[in-house]
C-alpha cells in the first residue's frame, strides 16, 4: 500500500516543480537621477518645508544615498561662476537612472546689473551701476511671483527673476529610453491547457493528500502477523 501510494504522489510532486518559476525583478537605483515633476525642490536638510529651489526639470541630480523619502542628492560642480552644493531631493520625485548623463545638470549663466541711481555730477568717473555675472540654480515660487536662486561672486541668494531667462530641455533621458518589447500573449491552447490543468492538478492533490495520509496510517495499524497462527 506505501509503495502504491508513493508511486502516486511522487509524480504528482515531480510534475507541479516541474513548472517554471519566474524569478523577482529587483528595482534598482543608478547614480544618477532625473527629474521629470515640476515641483522637485532641493532642500538642505530632511525637511520639505525648507526647499531652496526647484528642480530644473529635465536635468539631472548625482544621487549620494537613499532613503524611503529623501534622497542625498549632489547638484552642479566648481568653477569660477558655479559652486557644487550638496543637500535632499524627495524621492518620490527622482527618476533614477543606470547610466551617467553626459550633461546632468545645468549651467546657465546670466548678467544682472545694479544701478545706482542719478549720479550728482555728471562725469564718467562716477558710476552708475554696476554689472555681476551670476549662475542660476533654480526658480523659488511665492504666490504668483516667481525668483531666482542664484549664486553672485561667493553669495547664494534671491533676486526676481528676468523676463527673458529661458534654457534649454535636456533630452538625454529621452533619447537613453529603450522601448519595451511587446507583451507576447499565450495562445488559446496555452490558456486552455497549462493554466487549467496546473488548477486542476493542485485541486486533486489537496483532496489526495488527506486520503493518503489517511490510508498511511490506518495500513500502519494492521498487524505484520496472524494472530492466530
């Protein structure tokens, strides 16, 4: 009797691993990441209620590390106009990336000049304004009013944001997108046959498994003799 019942259920066993098992997609993040929202601000600590600037959208930020809801986030790099300055991004409105942007992040220059006023003689020496070249961050909303977060000289700070300050979209996370290859649905045979037969397998054996289990031990309780002999 064990042996019918083992030769039964072993194949039954065998014939249901015998299935393939799709293995789990992890997410990854890359070191980079884009933004793709308009309202991504960079804050310089872990609190929304202090963001500096927006994001510009279509740009990149280097990503240092990654929690549930910020991400410590590097944006722009040194130079003679430009400071790296290092602080939180949300995560929620970062799209990572696996690769490294060639133009990450942007670099916009613009002139603001500061007049004096009427000057008291009328002579070249004496200046009547003054002009800085500053390195744009990010736009900074205030009801309808709209800012700049700029770094001039060594200072970061506000100023009202000119008219004719535009740029450029970057189209790097665009042009990097692979198409997904189409979805091959199964066959009428397939959904006909696999999936129902899979049900129908797993439905006998729970129904076989306490029957079996039964007659396993009900066989264990017959004497191995004849009493009577």
């Amino acid at each position: 009797m064990k042996k019918f019942i083992l030769s039964v259920l072993l194949p039954l066993l065998f014939f249901l691993y015998s299935f393939p098992v799709l293995p789990a997609v992890a997410d990854s993040a890359g070191e980079y990441a884009c933004i793709l929202t308009d309202e991504a601000y960079f804050y310089p600590t872990r609190d929304e209620n202090r963001g500096l600037f927006l994001l510009p959208k279509t740009y990149f930020v280097k990503v240092l590390a990654i929690d549930t809801d910020f991400c410590r986030v590097e944006y722009l790099y040194d130079d003679a106009y430009a400071k790296k300055i290092v602080g939180y991004a949300k995560t929620a409105d970062l799209t990572f990336v696996d690769y490294e942007p060639k133009r990450p992040y942007l670099y916009h220059l613009f002139e603001v000049r500061y007049t004096i006023g009427d000057s008291p003689i009328e002579d070249d020496a004496f200046l009547d304004g003054i002009t800085v070249t500053c390195a744009y961050y990010g736009d900074y909303r205030i009801g309808t009013k709209t800012y700049c977060y700029i770094l001039r000289g060594d200072s970061f700070g506000y100023i009202p944001k000119p008219s004719d300050l535009t740029y450029e979209e970057n189209t790097e996370y665009q042009d990097n997108l692979v198409p997904e290859p189409p979805v091959q649905e199964p066959s009428d045979e397939e959904k006909t046959t696999s999936s129902p037969a899979q049900i129908a397998i797993l439905v006998a054996l729970c129904l076989l498994v306490p029957v079996l289990a039964a007659l396993i031990l009900k066989s264990s309780k017959h004497p191995v003799y004849d009493p009577d002999e």
